[in-house]
C-alpha cells in the first residue's frame, strides 16, 4: 500500500463495494487481498475499541458467497484477523444472515462478523458486509473503519505492534483460525423454526411431507435450502437448480428482481407441477417465491403475502416497506388486514431502521420489507433473511394444504395496478444532488398547476403524485437514486394506456429540465 489510495470510494452505504477481478473494460481492481486485509484488520480495531478491549480478546467470524475472488480474499481476511491475536472462524461457503447469526448463537458468541459478497452484482465485484450482536453496521460506523484503513501506515501498525502478543522475539502470535460449517447449524435452526410453526399433528419432524418444492440458488450461496432444510422436513425437491455454487453465474443473474431468472423459476415450477418455488440471490438475504401455477410472488404480492401472516400474528401492526409500493398494496394492508401501512424510503437499512425507530417510540411494526425482496421481522432480530422470509411461507403452505386451502387464498383481495414501467432519468450536471433537488422542486410547481394531479402528502422520499383521472387512474413517483446520478420515475397505472398518458404529461415537464438524459424508452411510451 505505498502508493495515495481512495479508501472511501470503497463505501456504498453500509457496505463496502469494489472490483476484485479484471476482465469488464474500464473497470479497474481496487478491491485487492492486500486492500481486504487492511479492512478487515480495521474492523478488528476499530471493535476493539467500541468493546474497549484488545483484539486479542475478540472472535470474528467470516464467511463469503460463491464469487470467483471469493476464496483469495477470504484467505486474506482470516490471516490478517489472526495477525492481530483474534480468534477467527473460518466458516468458508455461507450466507449474509448466517452471519449475523454466528454473533448470538450459544456456544459461539462471535463479537464480530465479515461477509464476503457483493450480492447479485457482476462476477468482477466483491465487497464486505460487518456484523455485531447488535446487527448490521451503519454507514457511519462503514466512515469509521475506512479512515482507521487509510491511516494503516502509522496508527493501525502501531495498535497492532501494542496490542498483540508477542514471542520472545518480539514477533506477534497469530490467533487461531478454525473451520467451522455454521450453515449446517444455521440450516438446522431453520429446521426448527418450520417444525413448531407448522406442529403437523401427524408428522411433526416432516411436516412437508407431499408437498414438492423447487429451489433455484442461481449459483450463490443459497443451494443449502434444498437439501439442509427442505429435505430433512420432508419435501420432495426434485426440479431444484442451479444449487451449486459457481461465480460466473452461468445461468442467470442471482436476483430475484431479474426478469429473466424469474421466468426461469416459473417455468421449473410449471414443468416439474410443484406445489412452491423458491428463488435466493447470491447471498441469500433477498428471496421471492413462485406458486403452484407458476405465477411469481415477488415485489407488491410477496409483500401482501407475508403482511397478511404476521397481521394475522399480530393485528394492527404497522409495516414498513420502500416508497414504490402500489395503492393497490395499501389498500390490501389497511382496509382488507386492517393493519398500517407505513411507506417509507428506498434502500433496505433504511426501511429496518425506521421499523426499529418506530418501535422505539411504542408505534407496534413487526414487519420492514423492500419490493426488492429484503424483509426484516421483529421476531427475527430485524435481519434481513431470505431464507427465513420463505421458511415462513412455507410453514403457511404446510397449514394451507391441512386445511384444504391454498397458500395464495391470502392475498385473494390485492388489487394489482394494471401497467407498471421504471425509468431511470440520468442527471448530466456535476453536483447530481443539488441539481436532483431543483428538478424536484420545480416538478412540484409543475405539478399543482396540473389538473386532476395530486402531490400525496407524508412522502419520505422523492415526490409522488396520485392521478386520479378516469384515463390515468394511476400515480408516479420521481425520485433521486441513493448513490448514482440517477432519478428513477415509477409510474403504475389501472388501466390499460395509462402510463402512457402520464408519461405524455410528464415529458412537458422534463422538457424544460436540460440537465436530464431521458431514456429512449420514455421518450417513445406517449
């Protein structure tokens, strides 16, 4: 590391992001074993000093997805644990949940735990994700662990010399690195967890006895479900794919927000006539899931559907999802469950943080979930768990089928928009932020001059407008992106050509904005 190095680039919210392989043109690596090390020794310290100890007295854990860099930087960061004198589990193929879990398991205790992923991203990128028992790392505490990395010359080499322990030589004592399968023990809590929410009178260690269940772990992390959970409960999982592990993705992109990877796990569910389907990212803290019929339950569906459980767990609850939801979805939750439908802004923490907030001031919310498939409930420590979001479906399958009902009976009532597009606007001026402001407020003078459209009062984040015309009979959404030089528009309507008609009147306006790219998409939809 001689030569000036952007540590903070690294940072992408609550995580670190970077390029870990060569191969995609004009992407340069930054995040090398060497960069990993550094980092991972600053989570140490940087702990050490949150719990006012030596890192000798820590234990980390860590764990990586399939990626390709997965295994070099993963070497790198148990090594460079263990030069600091901590105990480091080696917990090698794992997923982000398991790892916050390893810090509140009996027996382990981990202080800490490192996630190697970059979730569904491209095959080139890697990053860290950080865990303490008290959950996931904020972006504050992300600023923190950078700068003690950048000062690694000076004060991180001398806490190191200080505080590890030395031989007679002077030369520190490396801690233990031990191999350790935690997703087996975590695969076997989730186990549990299905066995007494479903307690089958008559089959209570299998209480998926009958049922078929096809999983598709799009060769991340997740292909463990299959046969360390679904099995040992009984299911029968033939039709299951790609389950191993493979960082290139050779068949689709591990997201279950990816068309195409949807389309592949309908169809399996179709041609092998399952009762249920499941789809992980590469890292398996999102997930969706397909029913008997093949039609998807992900974004507005998976989220009535798991809204319609815990309501029924605990009535008048509120839940919290991001800021695209549909009308359609407030309406199933407050009018037909009779609970509170909070929608908040986009981005994950951003949702479980408002939950927790919430909760905080005695307003009741058992439930944060993202369109994008990240769900959060209170019962699980507000972690984000693919595969605890599904085991709860699951166990409403298995009670569904013994009482000769379906599974989507639930969500019989949602009113689904009839058309929904995304656009991403690009922002061309330098400060993309400040000039996304301008964009937005003069989109509100726009739009109060507007008749028959609305500015929907209690908005978190961006603008959204109801549009309430019997042509339109819709809403839309103008937002800034979190991180990128972006403003996505989101536009459902309830009849067939509404968007269109939105989208013409929104083009008078974006006319007018010179320091917008607007996408050909767009520009073509009137």
């Amino acid at each position: 590391m001689n030569q000036p190095f952007n540590w903070q680039k690294l940072q992408n919210g609550s995580d670190i992001r970077g390029v870990a392989l060569e191969g995609v043109p004009g992407e340069l690596v930054n995040l090398t074993p060497e960069v990993v090390r550094v980092i991972s020794q600053s989570f140490v310290i940087w702990l050490a000093q949150r719990q006012n100890q030596s890192p000798t007295a820590l234990t980390i854990s860590v764990g990586r997805d399939s990626r390709l860099a997965g295994p070099a930087l993963t070497q790198a960061t148990l090594q460079g644990i263990a030069a600091l004198g901590s105990r480091v589990y080696d917990f090698a193929m794992a997923s982000t949940p398991a790892m916050f879990m390893s810090t509140i398991t009996p027996g382990l205790n981990c202080d800490g735990a490192i996630m190697l992923t970059a979730s569904h991203l491209p095959f080139n990128r890697n990053g860290l994700k950080f865990f303490t028992p008290q959950g996931g790392l904020q972006k504050q505490d992300i600023s923190e662990i950078l700068a003690i990395a950048a000062d690694e010359q000076n004060n991180l080499r001398n806490t190191l010399q200080a505080s590890a322990p030395q031989d007679k030589h002077g030369d520190i004592i490396a801690g233990d690195i031990i191999a350790y399968d935690f997703i087996a023990e975590y695969a076997g809590q989730l186990v549990q967890t299905i066995r007494q929410g479903v307690n089958h009178p008559q089959h209570y260690d299998q209480p998926l006895q009958g049922l078929k269940i096809i999983v598709d772990a799009g060769n991340g992390a997740g292909g463990f479900y299959a046969a360390q959970v679904l099995q040992p409960l009984g299911a029968d999982t033939t039709g299951s794919q790609f389950l191993e592990p493979d960082g290139t993705f050779p068949n689709h992109v591990p997201n279950p927000e990816d068309e195409a990877a949807m389309q592949s796990i309908c169809q399996a569910v179709i041609d092998h006539q399952a009762d249920f389907g499941i789809i992980f990212d590469t890292d398996v803290d999102r997930s969706a899931a397909v029913d008997h019929t093949g039609k998807e339950l992900n974004r507005n569906r998976l989220i009535a559907l798991i809204s319609a459980i815990i309501l029924r767990e605990h009535p008048g609850t509120t839940i919290v999802t991001d800021s695209i939801t549909s009308e359609g979805l407030t309406q199933f939750i407050e009018q037909d469950l009779h609970g509170i439908h909070h929608r908040f802004k986009r981005g994950y923490k951003n949702v479980i943080d408002e939950a927790l907030r919430l909760n905080e001031s005695g307003q009741e919310s058992w439930l944060a979930i993202e369109t994008s498939g990240h769900a959060a409930l209170k019962e699980n420590y507000f972690l984000d768990d693919g595969a605890y979001l599904v085991s709860k479906l699951l166990i409403e399958l298995a009670k569904s089928k013994l009482a000769h009902q379906s599974l989507p009976d639930l969500i019989a009532t949602l009113k689904e928009p009839t058309e929904s597009v995304e656009y991403r606007l690009k922002i061309k001026t330098e400060d993309f932020k400040q000039y996304g402001d301008r964009v937005l407020e003069a989109l509100q003078g726009f739009v109060r001059n507007q008749p028959n459209w609305a500015i929907v009062p209690h908005t978190y984040e961006g603008l959204r407008v109801s549009c309430p015309d019997p042509s339109e009979g819709g809403w839309f959404l103008l937002r800034l992106s979190l991180h990128d030089p972006v403003m996505p528009l989101n536009i459902e309507s309830n009849h067939q050509g509404g968007t269109a008609i939105i989208s013409a009147r929104l083009l008078e306006f974006f006319s007018t904005m010179d320091g917008l790219e607007l996408p050909q998409a767009l520009q073509h939809s009137c």
